[in-house]
C-alpha cells in the first residue's frame, strides 16, 4: 500500500486526521508544537508541520474512500498522477519532529533567489539559484556551467 497526500480545508488537518482514523483509513497527521503568543499569556500548541496536508496510506483501489470524510478537497498530483510517499520519507519525518535538540521547524516553497541543489537527473550534485518560479515550470541558473535550465513540470 501506498502513502498518498489528502488536501484538506485550511485548518482542518487535525478534524481530518482523526475522522480517517474512525473511518479506519491509516492516517499520519505531523503535529509540531509551538508557542503562540496571546494579549495576555503564552501557550503550547500543537501545528501541523504541513498546511492542509494529511498522509494516507490505502490500497490503489481503495483511494476514494477518503471523500467520505468531512473536509478532504483531493488529492495531491505530481507529473498527472497522485504523489506517492515513500515509507522511508515517512519514517524520516516521524523520527525527525521527534529529535530532542530540533527546537524550531517550518516549511516553506520555493522561492525567488533560493540556493538549491539538484539531486537527480543530468545535473545531479550541481548548485542552482532560482530565477523564476512560474504555475509549470521552474528557471534555475547553473553558475558553475554558466547556463540557464528550464523545468517544465505538470
């Protein structure tokens, strides 16, 4: 079986994950806590490291069962087809929001001016700044190549 991710209403990460769960879906809702400050005191709350994203792990077949549940929207997509997570990453995420000396996390998109590397295809390993961010496509320049390359994704 495969983790998929459900895009739900903003703010419902915790309602959906737990409605899944009653709905027996397996379900993995990653909670951070942080401090959040009011007028009048300071208190821990837990977050979802994602915004309006739950991880479900289902049968193919299976995958619509999750409109059932009161604040799913859809599916995530990658390339025209549901993203598909690997247990590893999974894992990974679980193991790291649990680590004692991580105090702060946050995730954010990729931006106008990032520094990035490239870890698959023809320029595997090779550091890119990112020029432009556009709906399906993303401009990066490769200094050390002195070349502009073009992503097209869907």
């Amino acid at each position: 079986m495969n983790w998929y991710v459900v895009y739900t209403k903003p703010k419902w990460e915790k309602k959906v994950a737990d409605k899944l769960k009653q709905a027996g879906i397996e379900c993995y809702c990653p909670l951070i806590t942080q401090v959040k400050q009011w007028s009048d005191r300071k208190k821990k709350i837990e977050v979802p490291l994602f915004n309006s994203y739950v991880f479900v792990q289902l049968a193919d077949s299976e995958r619509n069962s999750v409109f059932q549940v009161a604040g799913v929207v859809r599916y995530l997509f990658w390339l025209g087809k549901p993203a598909i997570v690997k247990d590893q990453e999974i894992e990974i995420i679980k193991t790291s929001i649990k680590a004692p000396n991580i105090s702060d996390v946050s995730v954010s998109e990729i931006q106008v001016g990032d520094k990035i590397k490239l870890e698959s295809g023809a320029f595997t390993n090779q550091n890119a700044i990112v020029q432009e961010v556009s709906n399906n496509y993303y401009i990066l320049v490769l200094e050390t190549l002195g070349c502009i390359l073009k992503i097209k994704y869907k």
